[in-house]
C-alpha cells in the first residue's frame, strides 16, 4: 500500500483502514497455511458502491474489482481506468452474455452448459477466449445457484469441448455464518473437488484457480487453498441499496 495522504476525507481514510485491516489479515491466513502472499488475488466487491470509493480503492493499490450485475459493470467499466481486471461474479442470465465477455477478465459464475454454450458462441464472434469458473453449490442451499458437486465433473468435460472459452477452476458461495470455522469444510470439499477433476487430465481444463471466501469467511478460504477471495463489506463497508456512479 502506498502511504496515506494527509489531506484525505473520513471515508477514505477508513476504506483505507479497511484494506489494511484486510490485508493482515490475508497475511496471516497465508503464513499459517504456508503459502505465499502472492498466490492469493483479493478482489475488491464494489457493487452498489459508487465511483468515488472505487477510485480510492483503485488509489490504494486493488486492480481486481468483481460486479454481480452487468448494467452496473457496464456503466462503472468506462469511468475507471483501463487496467482493472473486472470480475463477472454474480448470476449471470444468458441474454446479458454479449454485453460483457470481451470485457472482463473472469466469468466466476458459470452453472450451466447452456450459460457455457452462450459465452462460447459470443467469445467466437468477439474474437476472444473468455476464462471462467464453474460455481459449484457446494452446500446444496436451494436459495444458491451453482452445478452440484456430483454434476461438476461431468460439466468440465462439456466445458472442454466449447471454443473461445477456458476453464480456469471452481467458485463457491459458502453459507452465511457468525463462525468463519463452520465453513471449512465448505471449503475443503471444492478444493478435493478441483483435485479430482485436474486428475482426469480433460483437455482445455484447468483446476488451479479456487474462488472462495468473502468478509466473513476469507481467512479460512485462503488456509484451504483459496486463489481469489470476495471482499466486499470488509473493505467497503455495508452494502448500499441505491447504487451512485459518481
């Protein structure tokens, strides 16, 4: 992080704080794991955050900002600068599909082969190969979307065979809980999972990337292999309702 300035606002000095905060936190959760900090990537979650604590966030060092909605995407991409790596990590419905995949650069939410299908056919038109995750329910709640973990494998091999996109790992969203501890398990299974389908050796398929764990839970997530961490109220506080691009 660069130093602070000493003539900044209440809130940016408190987003700051935050990202402090959050990255000793993400510190110590790689020195129990005995990993290195550079394997582990925090994307800032900014939606319904308007521009200004984007750009603050932008200003702190964070270049991975992940959106759940594509009309938010769209409208915040043109207003900051061109080297943030935009990550699609909401659900995303096939007719949205066009708008975004040349320009993001990770698609975590993919839970469908026809959601697949979609993104391959646009990436062909567009000329690009889109990298995505598949999200996987690992907890089975009927409120998450995501492929369940006994279809997941099955999925990657129909992945695979689809041009212009890639398979770059697994996503999860692991149950809200006052206890960061109570998802471990969560956590673990997507990683056994990810080893699982690496070991069938599918072309075009590749199960390094783990995105997993958000405000309440990431420290966990990185001690079981997390590659990409969700932060969003840990860093930019409590979610607005009405969303400011200003």
């Amino acid at each position: 992080m660069t130093s602070l300035s000493t003539r900044i606002n209440s809130t940016e000095m408190l987003l700051w704080e935050n990202l402090e905060e959050v990255e000793e936190k993400i510190r110590a959760a790689c020195e129990r794991a005995g990993r290195s900090r550079e394997e582990v990537r925090l994307i800032a979650v900014s939606k319904t955050k308007p521009v200004s604590m984007l750009q603050e966030v932008y200003r702190a060092g964070i270049r991975d900002f992940g959106e759940n909605k594509v009309q938010e995407l769209l409208e915040k991409i043109p207003q900051l600068p061109s080297d943030i790596r935009w990550h699609m990590i909401g659900h995303l419905q096939r007719n949205k599909v066009k708008y975004i995949v040349d320009k993001v650069a990770m698609i975590h939410s993919v839970d469908s082969l026809a959601l697949a299908e979609e993104i391959s056919r646009e990436a062909v038109k567009k000329g690009v190969c889109v990298d995505i995750l598949m999200e996987v329910n690992v907890a089975e709640e009927a409120s998450k979307f995501g492929v369940s973990v006994e279809e997941a494998p099955e999925l990657a091999e129909s992945i695979s065979r689809l041009p212009g996109i890639c398979l770059k790992g697994l996503m999860t969203i692991a149950p809200y809980t006052e206890q960061q501890e109570d998802n471990r398990c969560i956590f673990r299974k997507l990683s056994r999972l990810a080893v699982d389908i690496q070991e069938k050796n599918i072309d075009n398929v590749d199960m390094h990337l783990l995105s997993m764990g958000m405000t309440g839970d990431y420290a966990v997530a990185i001690e079981e292999g997390a590659v990409y961490i969700r932060v969003g109220t840990g860093i930019f506080g409590e979610r607005n309702r009405k969303v400011t691009t200003a």
